[in-house]
C-alpha cells in the first residue's frame, strides 16, 4: 500500500489519525520542543470560490474545512490556529506525524518528495528514525540534503542517487553498487 504525498487527504482520514494518535503526537511535539501542549481538531465553513460558466464575478460557497487549534506550555488559555500561528516546520511536522503513525502502525509505505524542506535536521532524523525502527513500514523520498545519507543508521543498498546527465537523461544507482 502506498501513500502519496501531503496535500490532498481525505478530512476524515486526516481526523480519524489524529484521533487514533494524538497522544504520540503530542509526546513528538514536546520532544521537539515546540512547546504545544494540547491540539484540537475543529470543522470550521470558510467560503470557497465558485465559477458558473457565462458569469465574470465569481461567487462563493460555505464548504466545511478540518482545522486544527494549538494551546502552548506558557499560554494555555489561548487557541492557536495551527495553519496561521505555528512555524512551517511545526506544521510540516504535525502533517507527517499524522501520515507516519499510520504507516508504522499499519506496516505500509510512503513516498514523499522533498521531506525535509522546512524541517530542522534534528526533525528529520526524528522522523527517519522512527520509519527505521519499524519492522515492515517503508518511506521512500526525495532530498538534495546529503547529510540524511547516515550510513550508521541505513544500509548502503538503502541508498540511492538519482542524476541527470549532461544530455538530460535520468541516471539512478545505488550506493551499494
């Protein structure tokens, strides 16, 4: 089974995780130090745009949107929105928590392209060593950053290099070979 990307999710898969994992995630976001001490899953309408053929002016419909809300260590009253308030690193986080969890849990496969963009690199050998440590789950992704090519923690046919030549054709071995 496969997973495709971050954008796109079905809201009730999105929920159902969050729901089945939210204590994890909780536990990652303070081993992180981001500070966050409770998330909430809120539906919220938001107009959405609407073209009608044969009309210049766009009009607008009320659809529901899956929104999260944060609360932090030092402000525990007061709600954040998660897409507006938090850093893209914390967000980025949160949304592949959400994907991980279930990958691991459910022994599936992920891809993801440019994982790490956005990301800390203590983030992202976080992130590397929880698929790592998992018996049957499998992520496969992008990154023009070398230093995630840790022989310590992959194996060398783990690896592989993907170059386009001088002619424009795509060359892929691996480091094994």
């Amino acid at each position: 089974q496969f997973l495709l990307g971050l954008v796109n999710v079905n809201d009730m898969m999105v929920l159902d995780s969050f729901n089945a994992y939210k204590k994890v995630i909780l536990k990652a976001l303070e081993i992180c130090d981001t500070d966050i001490t409770d998330i909430e899953a809120r539906k919220e309408q938001v107009p959405a745009p609407v073209v009608v053929p044969g009309q210049t002016e766009l009009s607008y419909k009320l659809v529901d949107v899956l929104r999260f809300k944060t609360f932090h260590r030092n402000q525990k009253d007061i709600m954040f929105d998660m897409d507006m308030e938090e850093s893209n690193g914390t967000r980025k986080l949160f949304q592949i928590l959400i994907r991980l969890l279930d990958v691991v849990k459910n022994k599936k496969s992920i891809m993801m392209d440019e994982f790490d963009m956005g990301l800390h690199t203590r983030l992202a050998d976080f992130i590397l060593d929880l698929i790592h440590a998992s018996e049957s789950s499998q992520l496969l992704f992008t990154s023009h950053n070398t230093n995630l090519i840790d022989v310590k923690r992959l194996r060398r046919d783990q690896i592989v290099f993907v170059n386009k030549s001088e002619h424009g054709a795509t060359e892929v071995y691996s480091l094994y070979d």
